[in-house]
C-alpha cells in the first residue's frame, strides 16, 4: 500500500510498504483522514531532532490518524468492524504512573511508542493500533474531525482543562496555528465567553476571525495591550493559553494574565524569563505546563463535541489525497494555513 | 492444586483445580497471602446475594491476592519472572470511561471480572492475572502487605484522598473493621495528627488502641459526643469516614463533621438520613461516596508505604493456611477479630 | 417613612418609622428594588418559625435590598454618593472563621445580623448598611436586577461554584422557584448548554420554558426520567442542583445525577434518604450543601452580569410599590409566580 | 514612648513618639514581641527603595507585631482587654477583591497601608491596629510566636498551602532564611516526612540541621542533585519552595520537582529562566506565586501550632529589647542567623 515517510530535510517519500496485519489486542484501521501537526513540522519534516518522546524512526509518518475499523487482532474486547475510530497517538505500556494517570505520552517504559513516531501512523492506506488507543468517533462526527482531535484538538482541551477555563473567565490565546485555533474554538464550549487572540502572522490572525473563534484578534503587543486594557479594564484576562512556544508570546500572556490567574504554557520549544515577584508572586498567579491529553479527557472532548455540534475540521484550511503529501507538508511548513489534512475520499 | 470456594450458606469448600495457564497479556502468580474482606463475608461466605459487581460465580475465592510471578504469558511488556506483586483485584476492558479514569472497579464492560468474584481469585496456590493488575511490590513490604493493599487499604487511601486529609485535619472514623483501622493508619501517613474512632464492637475499639491507630475510641455515641468535644471544642472534625455502612454511625459521623468539612463514606450496604438545612447546608458540608481505589491510587499508596515505613500487615491479627480456609472465615464473619490473612509459608 | 413590618400570620404591617441615621462605618441608602425571598415567606410571613440566623426580630423586613447611596456615616472608605450599590444581606463580625472565609452568613458572632431578620430591611424608603455590605452596581445592571443578586441569585451562583459547573456539565434543577430560575440563568453563563428542570407547578415549569431558562421541563419523576433517558442516554447529568427543599425532588435529582458527578443542594428545609452504596458510593457522586454565597463571589457574579449582558430582573413577573406590599407578599406566596419585587419607580 | 524609625543607610534611629490613641474600630496593644523579616531589610533598612506596597513612609517600623489589647477604641465588637493578639500586617479597605479574597497585601485601595511601612508599626510600646486585624493567640502559643505567625510563618504556611502540601509530598526548601525554616517547620505539621533544604550560607544549613526542620541539608547544587538521587530515585520532590528569591536557586528547585509536582515561588525579588518544553510542559509541572497569607489562613495555622503544640520561636536565634534595634538589625542583616526577634520582657 502506498505510505509517507520523511526522510529530513524538508522532503516527503512515498513508498510502498505492505498492509500491515493487526497482532493481539490491536485493530486494522482503514484510514480516512491524517492531519499534520505542528510538531511533525518543527522536529521531523524540517530536520530529524528529537530525542525521547520525539525521535521520529523512520516509520509511516502522522500522528494525527483517524478512520474505520475493517479488522480485529485474536484478544481484542470492544471494537468491531465498522467503529469508526479516533487513534490516540501514543501508545504505552499502561502500568507505569504516567500511563496509569491516563497519559501515555509520558510513558515511561521502553515499549512506549507513538504513531508516526516509533510506530507507523496514518499517512498510509492502513494502520495497525492497539485497541486501548482507539476511542470511538460517533456519526456526528467526520474523520476530518477525529484526525484533529487525536492530539491538536487533545491537547488544547487539556491545557484549558488544566487552566479550569469556564464561564467565569476571559481568555487569551497567543500563538494562532491550528492548536491555538483549538484552544479558542473549545473555549467556548467550556463556557468562555470572550476570547482574545494574538499571533504575529496576519493570515492567521484573519482566519481566526474568519471562523468567529476570536472576539478580538491582534498581531502585535501593543495593539494587545490595547485591547486587553478596553476588554477587561486593564486587568488581563483570567485565563491565558500559550500556543506559540515563543519567548515574547508567553511574556505577554503572562503580562496580561489577570491577578490570582492562569497561564497555561502548551507551545513547545524555546524559553521564557520571569520577573517573579512583580509577574508572579504579587499578582498570586499560577502557570501550568501541560503536554498531550489524557485518554480520557480525549473521551471526553469526543463527548463534548457530539453534545454541543461543533466541528474542529472548521478549522481545516487545504486538504490534499495522500499522493500530494508533499505539498500537504509545504503547504503547513508555510505557518500561514490553518490546519492540514491528508484525507481519502469515498 | 487446593483451592477454595464459597458455596454460601456459611460454608468454605477447600476443592482441587488444574493450575492455571497464563494466556496473551498474564501472568501466572504463586499465591503467598490472600486476605479476606469484609466483602467476601456479607456478600459471598453468607449468601449469595451479589449483583452485577458483586455476583459471585463460583469462582476460586478470595480478591486480596498477592505473590510471586512465576510465568508469563506471550505478550508481556513489563514484569519479570521472580517480581512480587500485589494483584489490583478488578481487571476491566481498559476502553471505558471508567477504566480510563483508572477505577476499573466501575468498568461497564461485560468483560469486566472482579478475582474472587467472577475470575478466579486468590484462594489458591496459583493465580492468573492480567499483567497491567499487577503492581510490583517493594521489598520492605511484606507479601501480607501486599494481600491488605489490594483491596481494603486501597479503599481506605482512596477514601482519605476523595475528603482531601491531611496534616490540617482531625479524622474522625466510624466503623474499626479492617478498612476503618487502614483508614485510622492511612490517615497519618497523610499528616492527621488526631484520629477519633468509634465502633460499636469493644474488640475492635481495643484492637484500634493498642494498635495505637486512634487517639481516642469510643464504643456508643454518647463517648463520641464527650470526647468530640473534648478533642474540637465542639467544632467536630474537619474529615469524616464511615466505614461501617450503618445508618447510626454515619449519621453520628456527619454530626461531628467541622463546617466546611468532608464526610466520606465508604462502608458499604445501608441508608443514611439527612436533615439537609442543620446538616448539610448551613453547615456547607460535603458528602463523598468512594469505592475502591484507582490503580494508580493503589501504586502510590504502595509508594507511600515504602517511604514511610508504615506496614498494613499490622492489622492482620489471624493468619492460616489455605487448609484451614474455613477457620479462617468463620473467624471473620465473626467480626471481632482485625484482619484475617491465608499465608502461604515458606 | 414608610415601612413594611412582618408581623405573622401571613400579614403585612405598613408603618411609619423615623429615617434612620448611618452611623460610624454605615452608608444611607435610599432603596429603589426590595425584592420577596422564599424565606421571607417560609419562615417570616407565614410564621416567625426561625431559630438563630433565621429569628425574625420584629425590624423592617426585606432582605433583598438595593438602592443608591445618599449620606455617608464617619469613617467611611470607598463608597460616594450617588453609588448605586446592591446591599448583602448579612452583616457579620469580620472576625470570625466565617466571616474571614467570606461567608457573613456563618458569622458565629453575636453581632451579625441579618437585614430583614435581626436589622432593618429593604421594605423602607431608606435603608441603613455597613459599608462593607454594600457592592457597587455597575449601570448596565438595573436595581430590581441588583435587588435579585442580593440573595437569591448569589445563593444560586455560589450552588453552581461548589458543583463546579461549567461548559463541560448538564445541569439538572429541581425546583424553580426563583432561585432555580436563577440556577438555570447563571449555569448558562459558566457554560451549561443543556438545562433540564423539574417543579410540580405548571405555572413556575411554563415560566421556566417561556424565559427559555431551560431547554427541557417536566412536572413529574416520570417524565424526568424519560428527558434524562433522552438526552443524557440515561447516564444523567453532570450536575445537579436541588432549589426545592423537597425530599422527593432531591432523591430523584440524585439519581439522576451522573457518576462522578456533584448534587448541590441549596433549597432548605425538610430531608432527604440516601442509598448509599448504590446510589453514592458505586457511583462516585459528592453531596455539598452550599448556604448563601460569599461576599466575593457576590462581587464576581456582579461582574459576571455586566460581561455577559444578562439581567437577573427577567424572572420578576411581579412589580409593585412599597404600599402594596401586602398583594405582593400574597403573589409571592401563592408559589405559582416568578420572582415578585417591591420597587421605587422614579 | 520609645519607638524606632529606619531612615535608610543601614542604620536605626531611636525616636520618642507619642503613646497612640485608638479611634474608631482600633485597639491599643501593648507590644510583647517585634521580629524582623527579610523584607525590613531588603526594602527599608538598606535603603528605601519600595513602590507601592513596599514604600516605607517614615513611619514607626516593625511589621510582625504582636502583644496585649489593653485599650479599646469606640466600636470594637470582639476583642476585649487583656486579649493577646497577633497583628496582621496589612489592613486593607476591606472591599476590593483581594480583601473579600481575604488577602489585604493585595488591596487596591488607597487606604491600604501596612503595618512598618505606611503606619505605624511594632517597634515601639504601643500600637494602634484596626480590630480586624487582629487574631487572638491562644495561650500555649508565646508572643514570640504571635510575632513570627503575623508575616513571615504565615506567608510560609500560604505558599505550602498553595503547593497542596501534604503527606503525600516530599518538599524541597531553597532557601533557608526565616521563611524557608518557617516553611520546612510547617510542612511537617502538614503531613510531609521528607524536608531536603538547600542555602549557601553554611550557618543557616546548620540551624536547619540542628533545628531538625529538615532531613537533609545541603550548600550547593551538586549536593543536591545527588540527595535527591538518593531520598527519591531522581524523581524530584512532589513539592518544592523557593524562598531565597535567587535565580539559581528557583532553577534548581524547579529541576527537582518531580513530574505533576507543584513548584511555589514565595522569596521576592529577582527573575527566573524556564526551559518551558523540557521543565514544565513534558513534566506536567505547575509553578504558583504566593505572596501573604490571607487571615484566615493565618487564623487556621494558629489553631493548627495549637493543636500540634509546634512553636515557631524555635528559630529565633537573637532576641533584643527595643533599646538595641540597631544591633537586631545589624544581626538580621548579616544573614547568618536564625530569626532575628524584638522583645518586651515582664
């Protein structure tokens, strides 16, 4: 079957591997829809540098995989053929602590691995992953949308989950790719009423306030400290979500965060400097880092979405057949689209 | 090999069985302490009066298992021949809500199985479990240790946990079976400094002292009235367990709860009446329901232990072999005794 | 000046008594909004039945005050003149336990007291208040709106607080007299999309749907289970919030309630039975009893209002001057209208 | 009456001053115990170098008083004379948010004023304090304790509070002045067992040492990467708390925070550089400001020394009438010592 693999230095391969054959406890899954992430871009497609969690192994690449179940593995205990299917990206051994918690991306044995990873992932015509990784996508639902919430949309819930973003709260996101686009768009179904935006690219910038995500959007730090003093009186807003991984973005978010508040700090890489009495410890806030979601809280967002009828493939700006991953790839290395979807059409 | 069951009607049936092969995913564990629950006792050795998680099946008995890994079945990613485990005694589906919460107790699988209940348990020489039950057991903690944590003490920790304890509360205990003296002694692990408890049973109340688990033990309420207020000027505790499951206790137990403060039940069976407006709301008390611990409750629970030195084994005031399994329920169901404990020695 | 006195018996007394003075901390506020509480009619009208907190001393009655600031007393710190101010109905000690968590209505002190209960109310054309009970009322909030907030929708907000709910939970609200219309309204606010309510009156569940407070409403226990069946898949809702004070309402909204989900209760008097391993301890599920809200979740709500544009005032059905306050206690009374309130037109 | 000024300069200036009067809602204390905190010498006794809260207004100095009411003013409803009282530094407008939070150091009026600082504060016979600043002292607690509890021990206590310190936990301390022994004395009464504490000056190591407020001491960072190898695997601690405001010392604590643990920055001044991928987002670690502790959680660690019979005064290592101010402050300033206390003998 054809895949995708990435070999570095900003190139895409295509291959030809064999369909794989699901062991025990795993499931075959047909693949319908495999979005890219940021981090596909910064720590494989560019250049290979991850170590640990994110060294990529030269498998099928994509770890945002979602589709149908068209096999079962001997031992297999609640999917069938036909579940639709979301593929948490990680797997692991479920018995150290971090697995234990719900978060198998902090697994800490050596037979964790992640799809498009260490293991292979969606970019390719089928996937093998375990059972436990698969989180069933009711009908309201498309692939389109279970490939976004297998990490991006995930990991933005958790962060906001982590922040306790509800009604009570005003947001700030900073960083407006497809995460923080995320973050912005679950907001609201916690509850969050007014939202502020800021990335530094103008495209992305528009598209938020293009899909209504952001009541306010801007793409500097002056014009955010405007509106942050028209919005809330100066105060800042009580929970703040960075999304861009940049040492700026984060000071500012910190900077507008309001008194006794919450900065949680989602985009990775890079830095960040703290003047701790006057930004911290005199205006009681606190700041949370926060990885990928737990399995549950995944269920949940799942849940949510039904419950509410939102759709994160909303934010999905270029959608391209596997063949043309190369430009799928160029397409999201730009840092101006909204998300990008590898999908299979009927 | 022997083992046991429970036909009901208050009788033990010590019969022999092939010994188990460990399938996909298991292991095959030498049995070296399996206790017995107060469960065992109301629901099983009696009658069998169980539903859906409580249905005894004419299983090998016992749910407090704990011992040697002995073999693995194909598919095992973490534990070695020669680990000591104690056995977490709910397997479930691992895809639930439930499960990815990590309380397989509550899983709504039909594929969920309690040992002792609807798989076989720990009466016998060997056991199979599902290797992600298995929580390796350190060597400062006895294998008798390992039998009490798997059920009763992880209930009691979760129970402590739910109400938040810790050094600034006083905890007050109803009910000084097994699972209220792992309450008493879980408590200071976690900080209480004062532990009140009550039962109605003077053995018991006599085991809870010269075990030196409470600080003060009374028999009727009256005592517990006197000494509450001796102890909190009136105030009452800031937590409350029950763990006797009678209506009596817990109500006296939400009397003595402080305002503001946490009344957590954990014995099971029985009702409780409310006198909402004087009890619950203008005191702003609250009232948590606990089960059995979580999984990875139970692993830091293990790890607790180990640091502090603590030993649950402490409570076990019987122990036999698996021969005389029937002296040993009957002293059980007696309701005297602390903990009853089958041993194998070497 | 004008005045409404309770004297018992389901009879209003309209006398005459001298503009009050404000003394050394006190601001003198000309009311403008007086609304009817439940408890004004449970436990002063009807009967001088309370004990404590709720001992009716004969004062001017009204505990829902809100008006404009008129004259400051020495010692005065932060209100001005022509501050419109919502008046919290408790004054405490500021000493006690109580009082520094922010809870006045817990004060232990013999000096807290009550307006409408043990000082003089809102039923006057004037009103003496500590300064620290009074929070200012921003403008897009109109009086009979602060008036509301005073007691009732705090109560309501605070029950939301300890249930934590948020746009990840459905709310159950048994009980729609206006303080569950106001749980219904304000759940809405912290991000609640689905509100199911229940009250045996026709009238107050046709209120509760042509304000579209709720999304479904029944008169009975049957029908409840079958809108909980429907829209939660009989799994029940997240969060639960008992306004009536009935034993039956509250019973059904706990089992109605999910696993691991939170039943606040907040509507007085009377009791309640629990199951308790089946229905609290097998389910995971805390009990809070919550009283009237803090001082600064006051303040919070306030704020609240203004971001979200929302008016408390739209669950009055009943408006009338100070000189009928005897229709509007017997409206109020007679248990089938929305919130009834005595205003001071201009 | 005697009384000390700090004009700056490092020096101390023994004024004469008028005996105060109390005025409305004060009580006069007769002080018993005036220590000195860190901040006196950082902000006021070097040079004068505060804005907003921390600008010394040339007033009598001394911000942890504590002594005997012995006259009240009109309008006081609680205290009575002969009460000892511990003052809490800061009286606030007692209407802004951070006062309805219970946190006057954060208040945002214009009549905020701190003891020491804006008004007149401890180092002098007598004070003047508003009644509601004031927490009686039970009797096993000395005024040497009441002094230590109204600033710096509460401010400890706030921080471990903040970090949810229990017996779960095992705590790093970085910095072991004043607040960081008054932080790992606390801890144990919240339920920790394992204190590590680390601080350059081999002295205040010692003190710690000697005091037994910690396991294990250490001056230097390699020291403490290899305890904390030792007493947790290389986990880190579950809590950590900085109160040496130094750079260096808040990195290290925060690279020995065990994943999902809590990191509290409680020492003012100077900044802090985060790895944000590698510290904080894969560790799930959450960092939280503290600054003063509100009152009541002043009043509840009153109530817990109490209870457990702990004594704050051990670490006061230098005690001196008020005559010698000058050499209290040159000790205190050299940062080799123990707590450094004022005191009134009988």
């Amino acid at each position: 079957m054809p895949a995708v693999r990435l070999p570095g230095g900003s190139t895409v391969e295509l291959v030809t591997v064999d369909r794989p054959v699901p062991g025990h406890g795993q499931v075959l899954v047909r693949m319908r829809a495999s979005s890219i992430c940021g981090s596909d871009i910064r720590a494989i497609y560019r250049e290979h540098l991850g170590h640990g969690a994110e060294a990529y192994q030269g498998v099928v690449a994509g770890h945002e995989p979602c589709g149908e179940v068209v096999a079962l593995g001997p031992g297999t205990a609640r999917l069938g053929v036909g579940d639709r299917v979301v593929v948490y990206h990680i797997a692991g051994c479920q018995q150290c602590e971090e697995c234990r918690r719900g978060y198998p991306v902090g697994c800490t044995s050596p037979v964790r691995s992640a799809h498009g990873w260490q293991r292979d992932g969606g970019h390719a015509d089928y996937l093998v992953a375990q059972e436990e990784s698969c989180l069933v996508l009711p009908h309201p639902l498309t692939f389109v949308d279970g490939a976004l919430i297998s990490c991006g949309f995930g990991t933005a819930y958790e962060g906001l989950l982590r922040g306790r973003a509800s009604g009570r709260d005003r947001l700030l996101v900073t960083g407006l790719g497809p995460v923080g686009l995320a973050a912005a768009m679950l907001a609201r179904l916690l509850g969050v009423r007014t939202v502020i935006g800021m990335d530094v690219s103008a495209p992305r910038a528009g598209l938020a306030r293009d899909l209504r995500l952001v009541d306010h959007v801007v793409t500097d730090e002056d014009a955010l400290a405007d509106v942050v003093e028209e919005v809330t009186g100066g105060e800042g807003c009580e929970v703040a979500i960075d999304c861009s991984g940049h040492p700026a973005a984060r000071e500012a978010a910190l900077r507008h965060t309001r008194r006794w508040g919450r900065l949680v700090l989602v985009g990775e890489g890079g830095g960040m400097r703290l003047d701790v009495s006057n930004q911290l410890i005199h205006r009681q806030i606190s700041l949370h880092g926060s990885w990928v979601s737990s399995v549950q809280h995944m269920a949940e967002l799942i849940e949510l979405l039904v419950r509410t009828g939102e759709h994160p493939e909303r934010i999905v700006t270029h959608r391209y057949p596997l063949a043309e991953a190369g430009e799928a790839y160029r397409t999201a290395d730009a840092g101006a689209s909204g998300k990008v979807c590898i999908v299979w059409e009927d």
